[in-house]
DNA sequence: GGTAGGATAAGCT
DNA sequence: GCTTATCCTACCA
C-alpha cells in the first residue's frame, strides 16, 4: 500500500493555467517523508501567482535571483522560500518552464503523522498544526532543502485521492501582500476548519 | 474576543 | 535602510 492516499499527479497536471491548477489543488493531499518519517495533509487553501505580470509575485518583472530561481523551473517543481526571518513556504511551479508562476501551499487538514506535527509544532491544538504556510511547513518538516525538487519524488508528493471529495470552493483576495491586493486569487474550502483565517461566508 | 509589536534574515533601493 | 507571499506573545477589552 504504497499509496494509500492517492496516486502522485503528474507533470502536465501543473503545466496549465495557475489559476486552474490552484483551483484543482484543493481536496488533493501533500505528503512527505523526512528522514523515513511520513507526514500528509489534505490541502484546503491555496493561493495563486501568475507570472511576470503579477506585482505580488516574486518572479514579477522577469527578475530572477538566487532565492526565486526555481520558481522559473518546470512544472510539478517545490519552490521553497525563506520569509520573515523565520518562516518557509513552499509552494507548486506551474505552466511552462522558465515563465514565473507558482501556488503557494496555505492550509492542510492534517491526515498523517499526526504525532509528528503535534512534536514538530509544539502544540497539542491541531487547528495550529497546518493553518497557515510557515505553519504547515514546519509540521511537514519542510525547509529549503526541498527547494528545487520533483513534486513526484521520494521526499515530497501531491496526490489525488481514489476517492476526491467535493469541494465548495470560495475565492478571495490573497493575505499578507501589500500589491495587487484585489485580485481573487486566494482560493479555499469553504467553511474548513482548517483554514489560516476563519471563513466567515460559510 | 481582538490587535499591536517583536523576532529575524534575504533581497532590494 | 526598508520591505517582505509569517507567526507568536502580550496586552486590552
């Protein structure tokens, strides 16, 4: 039982509109093993940044650094980045090689080693464990050494479950930008308990 | 219940 | 210097 939770979705899922693979990220399950140590969560808020053109972005303008150069990588790549001075995110590279998009990873329901996230978060609540992009990083043990690698490979996949429940997806402006700040590109299930804020439409 | 401020570092001007 | 795709604690209500 290889896996359980669904089998990894392949390259050309995320060689498509950002906006459409946001939207069919919601409901799939992020897994990953750390030092054999198996972790995963459904996925239930993401957001959307969609190319060169978006000032949000990190790839906005074409401009390439060191730390965003994998956002320009292939499609079904980990972009992994350091914020704040503390915090990772991680996020899915979408459409073609070379152009700047991405999904940024905000909120899981946990589902797996849940042990593991509870010690990795140092908190009992379980709402704390995954809601929110610093949060579900380090309860996956996510860090930038993920950065750069294949979202089929050994350490880090996402899956589509056999069996994917409906989702009634809301959509709303993304958190914490200070650019841009209208653009419905946050997209989540509606009325989650696990999402990084409290849907209050639900 | 809510919010203000600090931690902490890379990248930019 | 200043900003940043965040989180946590302290404090006030």
């Amino acid at each position: 039982m290889r896996h359980a939770l669904g089998q990894p979705l392949r390259p050309r899922f995320y060689a498509r509109d950002t906006q459409r693979v946001a939207r069919d990220l919601l409901g799939c399950v992020v897994e990953t093993r750390v030092r054999g140590v198996p972790t995963a969560g459904r996925i239930v808020e993401v957001e959307a940044y969609v190319g060169p053109h978006d000032p949000a972005a990190h790839g906005y303008g074409w401009r390439k650094t060191a730390r965003n150069a994998w956002l320009f990588g292939p499609p079904g790549t980990c972009y992994v980045y350091f914020i704040y001075g503390n915090h990772w995110c991680v996020n899915v590279v979408t459409e073609r090689d070379g152009y700047p998009s991405a999904v940024l990873l905000r909120a899981l329901e946990p589902l797996a080693g849940l042990d593991v996230m509870k010690r990795r978060r140092r908190t009992g609540d379980p709402r704390l464990w995954c809601s929110g992009p610093g949060r579900l990083c380090e309860a996956l043990g996510i860090t930038g050494r993920f950065n750069g690698e294949s979202l089929a490979g050994p350490r880090i996949r996402v899956l589509r479950p056999a069996r994917r429940q409906p989702v009634r997806m809301a959509v709303g402006p993304r958190i914490g930008i200070t650019r841009a700040v209208d653009w419905p590109l946050r997209f989540y299930v509606r009325g989650s308990p696990w999402l990084s804020r409290q849907d209050r439409t639900a």
